[in-house]
C-alpha cells in the first residue's frame, strides 16, 4: 500500500475500452509523513478530491480492488484518509 495525496486529474481522450469510465487521478506520495517528489498515476475507486490524502493498492491487488482481472491498470486509490497518526 502507499499513501499519497491528489494532486491533480489525468485525461485521456483515447484509451483501451476496458479503461472507459474510470477516472485517473495524478498522485503525490508521501513517505514518513513528508510529501515526496515521486508521483504515479492511479485510478480512483473511491471518488477522491485535489488535495486529499489516500490509500493506494498497487499490482494485482489493484484490478482486484476494481472487481476485473482484466482491467490493466497497476494502481487504484481505495481510501480516503480521515486522519494520520
């Protein structure tokens, strides 16, 4: 899992058609609590907003999290963090 925060949307006018309908955010990370210059792209499976902070799954766990195998997507955020401690 990695922790991040929304720094902004990505769009794609052309994409795979397993890919339509999914949002992609372009996320931030943070690591030991400190934002990071280090960004990915995941989709959001949770309908997050620029500046919020969120939990991401990566890897197979990530088309899991979107419920289809066969989505080839390698990132997608599942949380939205209320509080950090």
């Amino acid at each position: 899992m990695i922790i991040g925060r929304v720094y902004g949307s990505v769009v794609s006018t052309h994409k795979l058609e397993s890919l339509v309908g999914y949002k992609f955010m372009l996320i931030q990370c943070i690591e030991h609590g400190t934002l990071v210059d280090k960004f990915l792209v995941a989709v959001d499976g949770v309908g997050a907003g620029m500046g919020e902070d969120v939990i991401i799954t990566t890897g197979s766990g990530a088309r899991k999290a979107l419920g289809n195998d066969e989505v080839p997507v390698d990132a997608v955020i599942v949380g939205i963090l209320d509080e950090k401690q």
